[in-house]
C-alpha cells in the first residue's frame, strides 16, 4: 500500500510492509542509512472504546435538552449539509433511519480496509462490540439529525504486524488520506454552503496500554511521537479544515477497562492527544465524571482531555447504555455538526471553534482547566453566545 501524503512537490509517500521477525534489525538499518526513506513505523494496537458493565443514567431525551437540541434547531443549526465521518466499525443507516434519525448518507467517500465490505448498512447486533460505530453515528445524530454520514470502517482492518502489533493504524493513514485528498481537492465553497469542505470526524477508539506501542523513544513509537505517521496525517487533516474529535478513553482509576491491564494513570494515548483534535471525557447527565474516563495529561499536549460530554445514557439501543467515552466523543461531535450548518470552517477554523468549545464549557472541580474534565463540560448556550456574527 502506498498513500499519497503531501500534495508538494517532490510528493511523500507512505509504503506498508511485513518484514519478517528475523529480518527486522537489517532492514532498520539499511533504511537508516537511505536519504530516500523519512523514517519506518509501527503499527500498535488500537482499539474501540467500550463502557463499564452498569447501568445508564437517563436518556437521549434528557442529553438532548442538556445540549439545547430545539434551540439548535430554532436557529437552523441541525446539521444539514454537513459531512461527519464515523470512524469505526460500520454504521447501519437503515437502522439509525428506522430509530428516527433523518440523516443522509455518503456512500461514495465511504471506504473501508477489506474489500465487499457493506458500508452504511453493517449488521447491528444489539451488545456486540461490531455494532458499536451504529452507536457513535446515533449519537452524532442527536445534536445533529439532519446531518450526512461517512462510514469509515477502519475498526475491521484485518492487517497485521505481529506480536501485539497489527496494521490498524496504517488503514487509519489510509482513510485520512482519502478525507485529505477530498478537502485540498474540493473547490470553496459559496456564501452560506457548508459543503464540501466541511468535515466532521468521530474517533471513538485508541490505545488502551504502553505494551500495545514500541518504547518512547523508539523511532517507531506512536503514543508519544508527534511525527509517527498517523500524528502527522491527523494535524495536516485538521489544518485543511477538518474538526477532529477523539475519546479520551477508558482507563479511569475508578472502573478501567479490562484492557488497560491495570495502566490508570499513563495519561492519553498519541493521536487522541494531539494539539489538533478535541479530545472528549465523559460524564454522566448530571455532569458528574464517570470512573471510566481517562485521566490526562496527553502525551502529546500536556493538557488534555479538552472538554467533557455526556455519556452513559439509555439511546440507540445497540447496547444497555451508549455509554464510555466512546459516547461522549459523537455527542460533542455532534453539536460540531451542527455548529457547521451555518459557520463552515472557511470562516470559523477548526482551531478556533476548539477553542470555543474550551473557553464556554462549564469548568468543574476548582473552576479552571483540570486533567479529569479538562476545561470543563460541554455548554451549548454559552458556545452559542460566543460564535461570531
């Protein structure tokens, strides 16, 4: 596989490649000493973010009123027109249609890592963890159900690396590749048209423990490099004007996940780190944390999470809560969405609406930024008061 990574000239490319066990330090050192190659990557092993087996707190009802949903809509700002990307598992867009979304759907910048996959209309099978990118694309839709859905399915990557390597985060360089070339190819877009340069996308997935990733340091670290593949495709993704939400994770010191292997306070993981995402925690409608959500810092900005959503409420039915922060991530992304209706990243920058985000949520705790809520719970009156114009 060979991606595209820079439209400058002389182009970069990125190549995916199996190098045998025994073979590996060679090959590191002849690609050393080559002026050709930028440098050699791993792929550690990332994963969806699930929820901790309890009980949800309310409803998609009650988290619609906590976001103003009909004030949103009073003002026109539902969502239309505006693409959001479900990076994940699937979603299954007859079944969000059928539970009374009236999104729309993109098949053709749809892709997935495997061929025949069936985008937009992956099986749900209600408390499987497959089904889980029908639950993000539900929840988008609650601030933004006019919205028009991307089905990226990088979560059923099949490629592997070895060990506890697998080759999941190269597909994701693949799929931000395709969303790249579709912004800088795009043309402007008129006075008052949020497409086709509007991108909004939902990561609800990361890596859960250090064993996943080679050691810091190591030219082929990702968590703590900013110029591992991915980091780089993610910040030139967000600079051409795509917002980018990822969850903060699962590993709380209250109820970690099973997978954290017992890591409560190795802080966030690489791209769900990065200066250029909002990185989302979750807590529950009463604006309490959930134990489950991933304490900061970042390793690749220090201050992270960037905002807390809600989670943990009774919504698509896909499982018993749509819960973890793997809910609370598409909730935030889809008050983006539905922000974008009307201030479409040609006049309101990704960064700046991040800093919007920042600057009107709630704080919590001693009132300022702190690494459990970052700066604070999301404010949809206080987001609005501010937007410009």
């Amino acid at each position: 596989m060979a991606t595209a990574f820079s439209e400058a000239e002389p182009a970069t490319h990125i190549v995916r490649a199996a190098v045998p066990r025994g073979n590996l330090e060679d090959f590191l050192k002849t690609a050393d000493n080559d002026e050709n190659i930028i440098g050699v990557f791993a792929d550690p092993r990332i994963d969806p973010i699930a929820v901790c087996p309890s009980g949800p707190e309310g409803t998609d009802k009650d988290v619609e009123q906590l976001l103003l949903v009909n004030e949103l809509q009073r003002r026109g700002l539902d969502g239309g027109g505006v693409n959001v990307v479900i990076v994940d598992t699937g979603v299954n867009i007859n079944y969000l249609r059928h539970h009374g979304k009236r999104l729309g759907f993109n098949s053709e910048l749809s892709w997935g890592p495997v061929p025949n996959l069936p985008l937009g209309n992956m099986p749900v099978v209600p408390g499987q963890s497959l089904s889980h990118g029908t639950m993000c694309a539900y929840d988008v839709c609650i601030a933004a159900p006019a919205c028009t859905l991307i089905d990226h399915a990088v979560l059923r990557s099949q490629a592997l690396g070895g060990s506890q390597m697998d080759g999941l985060l190269s597909d994701a360089v693949r799929s931000y590749g395709i969303l790249l070339s579709h912004l800088t190819k795009a043309p402007q877009p008129l006075a008052g048209d949020t497409t086709p340069r509007t991108l909004v996308i939902n990561n609800s997935w990361g890596m859960f423990q250090r064993e996943w990733d080679f050691p810091v340091g190591d030219p082929q670290n990702y968590s703590d490099n900013p110029n591992h593949p991915f980091n780089l495709q993610v910040a030139s993704l967000e600079a051409a004007g795509a917002d980018i939400l990822f969850a903060a994770g699962n590993c709380g010191p209250q109820c970690p996940d099973r997978r954290c292997a017992g890591e409560t306070n190795a802080g966030i993981f690489g791209a769900n780190s990065s200066p250029a995402v909002t990185c989302v925690a979750g807590v529950d409608i009463n604006q309490e944390r959930l134990g489950y959500s991933t304490v900061g810092p970042g390793h690749l900005e220090d201050q992270k999470p960037d905002i807390a959503s809600f989670t943990h409420f009774a919504g698509s039915g896909v499982f018993t809560a749509d819960g973890g922060t793997s809910a609370a991530t598409p909730v935030a992304a889809g008050v983006v969405a539905a922000i974008r209706r009307l201030h479409p990243a040609s006049v309101l920058p990704p960064a700046q609406l991040r800093d919007l985000l920042r600057n009107t949520a709630e704080p919590q705790g001693d009132g300022g930024f702190n690494y459990e809520y970052g700066h604070g719970v999301i404010n949809v009156q206080n987001l609005l008061n501010a937007l410009p114009g």
